[in-house]
C-alpha cells in the first residue's frame, strides 16, 4: 500500500507543482518543475503550453485512476478525495482570474474598436452577438449564464483591482481574497502536503456565498462590523462545509437585522423587488420584497378572496346580497325580521383552499381582471395577453381525429380507429413559462380567443405585402408562434420583449409579411443594423450568418434554444 501513496504524492505533488509553478515565490527563487511534467519554457506566452501540458497529465490521471484506487486502503481513498478536491479550488482560483481578464480585455478591445475614427467598421468583440461578457463566457465555456455572473462577481470582489489611472488598489474583500489564493505550506496546514504550496483554503462556491450575505448586509450595518463579519465567516470557511456556513451566514444576517432600524431609500432600492426562484415541488416560487403602500395594494387585491363577508352582485334582481346586521340561525338580520320565510338548511362549505391559496388567487385573479381591461401598457404593439404555442391535434384530439377519419363530431369512431393523442397526452408551451401540458392549455381555451397559426382572428390574410410598414397585431402573434423568441442564435429573450424586424429592409424594398419578418430583441435589432451579420430563411426559420471575422467559415446558425431538436428515438 506504499507504493499508492507515493504514486499519490508524485502525481498531486506534480500537477499541483506545475499548476502553480512556472512563476517566482515570495523569496524570488523558482520553483523546481516537477518531474511528471515535461519542461516548458518559461517567460511570456508559456501559460497555454502549461496549462496544456497539465491538461494532458490530469487526464492521464482520471484514465489511471479506477486502477490505481482499486487496491486503495480507506484512508488511502479518503486522501485521494482531498487532493482532489486540492486541485478543483485551484482550478477555481484560476477561473475567477481568467474570467476577470476576459471580461477586462474584451472591455478594452470593444472600446479602442469604437475610437477608431479611420475605421469606424473596424471589427469589434461587440458584433459577436453577446450583450456582455457573462454571456459570451456561456457560450465560449458552454456554463449556465449564472455560473458565468457568478464567476465575475466574485472576481470582482476578492482579486486586485486598478484605479482610473492605472494604480493598483486592493481587493475589496481581503479576508477571502486571502483565503482563495493558494499560499505557502505550514506545518499546521490540514490540507495533505502538495509541495511548497498549498491550494486555497476556500472553494469558490463558499466564498460566493460570503460574498452575498456581505451585499445583503452592508446596507444595514458599518463598514467595521462588515469587516469583522469577513474574517469570520472566512476563517469559518477553512474549517466547515458549506452547509454550517450558510447557517452561520444566516444568523449573522438575523443578528443584523434584529435591531429593527428603518431601512434607508438607498436599501430598498437595493433590497425590494419580486424574486423568481427556483422551482419546488412543481410549483413556480415567487418572493416579494414591498413596501409599505406596495404591500398595501397586494394586501388589497389578496383580501378580495379571502374576505368571508365579500358578496357579488345579484344579476336577477340587479341588487346586492346585503351583508350587513347580525347572524340569526344562518340568516341575516332582513330575513330573520320576516316570519314567513322557511328557514334555509346550512349548505356545507365545499371551498377546501387555505387562506395562503385564496390570497393567491386573489392577486391571479387581479392580474386576468387586468388583462382583460386593455387598460395596460402595449409590449410590443400588442396588448399583454397570454400567449401559448400548441398544435391542432393535440388541442382537440377528439375534433380532429373525427375530422381526418370523415366522421361527424359526436358520432363515435369505429372500433380500431386511432383517437388522437387522449385527453392528458400532448403539449404546449408558454411565451414565458415554457412547456406546458394540454390540458392546461384546455382549461385556457375555454374563455380565450384561439389564433390559427396562419390565419388571424377574422381569418384575415396576414401576407399584407407592401400594404403597410409595421407587422399587425395578426402577424406579430404568426411570428411569435414561428419564433416563440428573439430568432438570433443562443439568445433567451422571449417572444413579447421582441420587436418585428424586416429580414429585407422596408426601405429597401422588402414587403411586411411574416416570411419576411423575425422577432429580435432590442440588443440584436440594433446588431442587425450594423450590417455585419445577414439574415436568410430556411424553410421559413430565419437562418443567421455571421461576419467573417467571427466565423471565417460563415457557418449559418439558427437559435434553437426556443425550438430544441427533438430527443433521438429510443431505439436508435
């Protein structure tokens, strides 16, 4: 069993080495290379032949491993894992740093392409199509956009920064900016030994979650009692999981908060809002941050359904139910003074919503009231209003299957008929929410105008040729259920932040008709204006080619983040 722990300190102690190496220590010596790695030369322009060179022995290192633990002892394992996890918080020290740069860099280049004066179409990291550098690290790192947001803010808060004129200025989070760079081994050090370095104390993911509770907090406390909340949290980090952290983080922030102080304008500003989270238990989570006369006017609208003496009008009479004077054996003060009337049994309440459901109902309730006045603001050039994408067969899958066999609706199938998709099969999608199942859309269809795809409410043409400039309410819900977003590849912005822009320019001669239209965004409207990326149709989908210095191949692209291919088949 020796001989796997040496094969475990040459093989950490080697890429660790490395990972690190290549640069002068505090004493200005250098560091011996390690001896699994080849020899790279130092100097300018070696980082990608040793991160290269480390690439191929981390992956020699995962290839060998289910052999090289296969006779590890427990502790040997357990040892493993930790040198493991060694490298991933370098690895993550490396990411914020790279991050940084990337989004430093592509600042820069963006804003010397713009003083060109000799120039003025010279090209520039903008025309990729990122409308910054979070998304351009999703699509060049292929991470979710809030790992990449993630990533920068906390670059920003515990790596050194520059001032205006060049100065150096140190991180605004010290303690943890420490903490996450690897530093000098010590006796005392817990983590296994790597050489004379060790890797950071804390994982990137727990200092985040420093990092937040210390942006909630540093509205409603002194900068010296946040400082003192850094060191403790960071110096609970080197020692704890994430999961104790987050309570520690937690009760500080109760602490904080425990002193009832009226929160500033600049705090609300920065702390109210309406939050959409995650998912639980298959319903949407919503949390809601208002203020006073805000959370009044939800207050209000809630109350409605869940006030018990609330009444409606009486359509056969035209009067209201009263609803004032005192309960006399089930019946009002009015009733209860005339003799004649028979006593009416009590009905049993049937309404089984809790309270938290019927103050839910009441806001749903508001906004469909709302939706229905046609008194909010137009998004654009419609009306707000519920938009679902589903196909026919899948809506009416009795309707029209009887249709395709030559049956009257009503008269039942013959035996061996196919039916359709059924009444729980089949899906839709929201402009918003995404998917969505049939018989929710069912249950819409009941009070909601149904647009055919083709054909707008009167069954009006929608190809309007040269007849007017801007796209009819008709023709942006065509597009909308063509595109269900902003056509431009890998963009996420859904179908009601769009514009309708002509694909061939109005003033060019290009007719307002659907073929000829494509939702985009505010971003990539104005990209398309600069002329640098050509928009085509393929089988009536707008097809995007990029600018040369882009992609030198100009490869069309489309989005299919609204539209994903569908999944193989299960026995391909």
């Amino acid at each position: 069993m020796e001989a796997i722990g040496e094969q475990l300190d040459g093989l950490f102690g080697g890429l660790y080495g490395g990972l690190l190496g290549g640069n002068a220590d505090d004493a200005g010596s250098r560091r011996t290379s390690p001896a699994r790695l080849r020899a790279v030369p130092g100097g300018e322009g070696s980082g990608p032949a040793i991160l290269g060179a480390l690439a191929e022995e981390l992956a020699t290192a995962a290839l060998a491993a289910p052999d090289l633990l296969a006779a590890a002892t427990y502790v040997e394992a357990a040892d493993y894992a930790a040198r493991v996890e060694n490298l991933a918080r370098t690895v993550e020290y490396l990411q914020l740093i790279s991050a940084l740069t990337v989004d430093r860099t592509r600042t820069q280049a963006i804003t010397q392409a713009a003083a060109r004066t000799t120039h003025p179409a010279a090209p520039s990291p903008a025309d990729d199509g990122c409308r910054n550098t979070a998304e351009f690290l999703r699509l060049r790192l292929r991470i979710p956009i809030r790992e990449a947001r993630r990533r920068l803010t906390l670059a920003q808060h515990t790596l050194p920064r520059t001032s205006l004129t060049g100065e150096p200025l140190p991180p605004t989070r010290p303690h943890l900016a420490t903490a996450l760079t690897p530093h000098p081994a010590t006796d005392r050090t817990p983590q296994p030994p790597t050489g004379t370095l060790q890797a950071p104390a804390v994982s990137s993911h727990a200092a985040t979650l420093i990092t937040a509770t210390l942006d909630r907090l540093q509205h409603h406390t002194t900068p010296h009692t946040l400082y003192r909340i850094e060191k403790h949290l960071t110096t609970a980090a080197t020692t704890t999981d994430p999961d104790f952290l987050t309570r520690l983080a937690q009760r500080w922030t109760d602490t904080i908060d425990a002193d009832g102080t009226e929160p500033t304008e600049e705090a609300l500003r920065h702390t109210q809002g309406a939050f959409i989270r995650k998912p639980r238990h298959g319903l949407h989570h919503l949390e809601i941050f208002a203020t006073t006369d805000q959370y009044e006017h939800l207050l209000t609208v809630m109350n409605t359904a869940t006030n018990p003496r609330t009444t409606t009008p009486n359509t056969s009479t035209g009067t209201t139910t009263p609803t004032t004077g005192t309960e006399h054996h089930g019946r009002t003060a009015e009733t209860a003074a005339v003799p004649d009337l028979p006593a009416q049994p009590a009905l049993p309440d049937l309404d089984r919503r809790t309270r938290a459901q019927k103050q839910l109902d009441g806001i749903i309730t508001a906004a469909k009231t709302a939706l229905a006045t046609n008194t909010l603001p137009t998004t654009g050039g419609n009306k707000p209003q519920i938009i679902a994408t589903i196909h026919y067969r899948d809506l009416f899958p009795t309707h029209t299957t009887a249709t395709a066999t030559g049956e009257r609706p009503g008269i039942p199938a013959p035996p061996g008929t196919q039916t359709g998709t059924g009444a729980g099969a089949g899906a839709g999608a929201f402009a918003f929410t995404g998917p969505v199942a049939a018989t929710t859309l069912r249950k819409i269809a009941c009070d909601a105008d149904i647009i055919p795809a083709l054909l707008g409410t009167n069954n009006e043409i929608l190809d309007l040729g040269r007849k007017t400039r801007l796209f009819t309410p008709a023709q942006r819900t065509a597009l909308t259920t063509r595109d269900q977003g902003c056509a431009f590849p890998n963009c996420t912005i859904p179908a009601p932040w769009c514009e309708a822009h002509h694909i061939t320019y109005w003033t060019h001669g290009g007719p307002t008709t659907t073929n000829n239209g494509a939702l985009l965004c505010s971003h990539h409207h104005h990209l398309i204006h600069k002329e640098q990326w050509t928009i085509t149709t393929t089988n009536h989908t707008p097809t995007f080619i990029p600018p040369p210095h882009i992609d030198p191949t100009q490869k069309p692209q489309q989005n299919h983040y609204f539209k994903p291919p569908p999944p193989p088949h299960q026995y391909e």
